[in-house]
C-alpha cells in the first residue's frame, strides 16, 4: 500500500502528534476545507478558538497586527501555511506564562 | 490579581489552546526548564514524540536539514522559538496527508 494513503488512527499517535492534528483540524473546520481561510473566518477562530490565549495579548492591535502581517503573499486570504505561523507566534507569546507557572 | 500570573486549569483551555500547552510542555520536559534544546535532546523529541509523522517525512536528511536550518541564532541549541518553527513545519508537511484523508 503506497504509504501516503496509510490512515492513521488518533490513538496510535502520541500526544504532540496528537495537538499538530487538532491544530490541522481546526483550520480544516474553519476553512471549509478550501485550503483557505478568509480574514473573517481567522478572526472568528481565533476569538472562539483561543479566548484565553488572546486575553494574554494585551494589547487588542497586537493581534490585529499579527493578522495583517500573516498575509504574507497579499491575496486576503489565510492559508495553512500562514496559519501555522500565526498559532507558532501565539504558542511562543503564550509560553512564557506556562514556564513560569510549570516551573514552580 | 496580576493578569500574568492567573494561572489556568486546562480544562478552562479549549482543545487548540490545549494543544499549544502540549507542544510547550514537550519542550520543556526535554530541555528541562532550561528554555534550550541541545541539538541531541531534540532528536530524542523528534524520534520519541514524533514518530509517525517523520515517517511521513521519506528522505531522512530532510529531517537533519530542518535540524540544522533551525538553529537560526547558530548557538547550537535549540530555543523555544526555533522549536516553534520546527513543529510549524513539519504540521505543515503533514496536513496534505490529513486533508486527504479528512475531506473524504
């Protein structure tokens, strides 16, 4: 069987395979499966997507900047490539309240 | 109470938000707190909590090419940031074979 097409099953990955999936599936949800998402449809995954997160990012243009530059190649569309880099920047502003907290 | 040090309950978290934890507590656990990841420990990750997905990922120095390209600062350890970028890739290279699978 060509190897691409192996199926995996949710339990047989480890729990980061796990979190990389969901952050595929929630773009997938919200993209309709068109590979793209619309602004509109960023903004509502985000506000839905990650309430607690946002809250960390004080200042409200810190995300609508993030947005703004996740455009990289200008079409005003999002896709999973620019996406990935967005949930990378949110996971590293994020990560230093979970040091601080974990390390204790 | 100081916003910055409310700390969370994961199940206050919703499931992208919880996987975003994931992928920082892996990070953390194989660096040990020490916000770095000698280039050893992080191949001990990408073997011990990625393996169904660098199996994906044919050519083996595909994977020692990510490793090197990461070290963007070439101080021979990997940081937070730099692992962030590693994980959005590979979830990238990934997602084709879950799209596939998904949208059937």
């Amino acid at each position: 069987m060509d190897k691409r097409s192996r199926s995996y099953d949710r339990e047989e990955l480890t729990e980061l395979e796990n979190a990389m999936v969901t952050i595929m599936r929630v773009f997938h949800l919200y993209s309709r499966y068109q590979c793209k998402l619309k602004k509109a449809d960023l903004k509502k995954l985000i506000n839905k997507e990650l309430p607690q997160f946002i809250q960390e990012i004080h200042e409200p243009q810190v995300l609508d900047q993030l947005i703004a530059d996740l455009d990289i190649n200008g079409d005003s569309e999002i896709d999973f490539q620019e996406y990935s880099t967005l949930i990378a920047m949110v996971t590293v502003a994020c990560q230093q309240f979970f040091v601080h907290k974990e390390s204790k």
